[in-house]
C-alpha cells in the first residue's frame, strides 16, 4: 500500500454540531465559542464526526472511503472534498445507526447519479435493520419517488476483517451507552474510535501499538452516558499509548485553542501527544 495516503477529518463535532442555534439567539451570548465558530476558517466549527481515507489500491486507483454519513455530511463534502482533489466516493462505512452517522445517506445520490454507478456501504446487520426503516427508499428503490436516489451495495459485516480496495479494516467494537454498541475501525497502525463509552478488553487487544489513535471526547466535564468525556478519553490513551492522538465528536464546551495549549502540556509532562482535531484537518499516514 503507497505511503502517499492521507487521513482528512470531515467532521469532529458531536450530533448537534457546533455552533449551536441557541447559543447564537441568545441575548446576552453567554457562549464564547458558538459566536467564533461561525467566522471563517475558525477550527470551533465542528460538523458531524466524520473521516475520510485517502489510499490508492493495489491497482494504483486513488481511493476516497469515509467513515460515517451524518447529518451535516452534505456542507462537509462541499467544503472539503474540492479542497483535498476527491472527486470519488468509492466506499462508506459506518460505525453505527445514529443519525450523525447516518444522515446523510440520501445526499450519496450526487455521486451516483453523477459520478459513479453506486456506493458500496459496509454496515453491521443492526445497522442495515436500521436503514431498512429509516431511509427504506434507499434499499427498495422501487418505492422511491422518482429522480434518482442513492445506489448503495449493501455489505454487511462483522467483526471479522474486511478489505476495501484492498486496504484491510479491522472492526473495534466498543460499548455505546447501556444497552447499544458501536464499531471503531483499525486501519494500518490508525486506531479510530468515535463513539464509545466503554472499551471491552477484547477490543483492547486488537488497539496498541497505533501510530494515531482518534478518540471520542465529547466535552471536559458531566459524566455522559454514552461518551468518553475528556478525563476518560485521556484515560483511554493513557492505557493505548498511541504515538500521536486526535480528539473527536465534541461539543462547544471545548475552545481549540485554549483546550490544545492546555492539553500540549500533557506532552511535556508525560510524553502524551494529544490534541484536539478540526474540520478539514490532513494528516499523512503509512497504508
């Protein structure tokens, strides 16, 4: 696999995405970071959690796979897919059924009635129950209203391995709150898990010895019921030990900038080289 490849974050936000609609409406603004993430180019604007992978095959074909189609999938794509020269979206997998994971399944369609002739889409059976339901004119395309709809090669998968234009996936699954699960992905030495609460040791095993490891991190404080939030994303790395790491799914209670200078201390103190990601963020890595 080259070693011209490339991570780009699509999204880092949580569901709501930042900035919040009420934190903009509200007079006075009490909110420091919803007013700054609406100016240009601030790193406090945060979309749906979201990665792309960009590989070329064993055919020397350039790749683009995302990770997880949320509700704001659409105003990433038509900020960062120009940005970066992906003029394909060759695969989509996802992590789970929530709706920033898979909202923006519908908005595939540009593809594939322009670009491609369809998408394949590696989900879980739970997940693809889910999408049967929710976005059922995406899987009987019969009952669809005319004008063309996404066309979508449903692959289900499990925890086993899988390839994708021959890079190799493995899935991490990982508790997402009491009673759900959700898959993280390894990838090369690329850990990314965006949305978990627990890690069951036999996931653990299959997660040290990563060169970047992406982590949820939902806000700095309160307990979540179905997030890390910080203390225990830090907590996470601290045990996994990655060589450099990348925070994701956050709400507007982090500031990038204040939280990173914060959290570079971490790396003088005790070698952890962690920080916030940001939208459209590029990061190099050996595939």
């Amino acid at each position: 696999m080259s070693s011209d490849s490339e991570i780009v974050f699509l999204g880092t936000g949580t569901s709501e995405g930042v900035p919040r609609v009420s934190c903009l409406a509200r007079e006075p603004q009490t909110c420091k970071v919803c007013p700054d993430a609406i100016l240009p180019g601030s790193h406090n604007r945060r979309r749906n959690t979201s990665l792309m992978i960009r590989y070329q095959s064993p055919e020397g074909e350039q790749k683009n796979v995302v990770i997880d189609v949320g509700k704001f999938f659409y105003h990433s794509a038509i900020e960062w897919f120009p940005k970066v020269g992906a003029t394909t979206l060759d695969a989509v997998i996802l992590t789970h059924q929530h709706a920033d994971a898979v909202g923006g399944l519908d908005d595939l369609r540009d593809w594939t009635n322009n670009v491609q002739r369809a998408i394949p889409l590696y989900l879980r059976q739970a997940d693809m129950d889910h999408v049967s339901k929710a976005f059922y004119w995406l899987v009987d395309t019969s009952l669809a209203s005319p004008g063309g709809v996404s066309k979508l090669d449903f692959k289900i998968i499990d925890e086993q391995p899988f390839e994708v234009f021959g890079l190799t996936i493995t899935p991490l699954r990982v508790e997402h709150g009491p009673r759900t699960d959700a898959f993280g992905y390894r990838f090369g030495d690329v850990v990314y898990v965006s949305d978990a609460s627990g890690i069951p040791d036999s996931t653990a095993a299959l997660m040290y010895d990563a060169e970047i490891m992406v982590m949820d991190a939902l806000r700095p404080g309160h307990p979540h019921g179905s997030h890390f939030i910080l203390d225990e994303a830090l907590e996470q790395l601290r045990r996994f030990k990655p060589r450099q790491a990348l925070l994701v799914d956050m709400t507007h209670d982090f500031d990038h900038e204040s939280t990173n200078a914060e959290l570079a201390k971490l790396k003088e103190l005790e070698g952890l080289d962690v920080q916030l990601a940001y939208d459209g963020q590029r990061i190099p890595v050996d595939l």
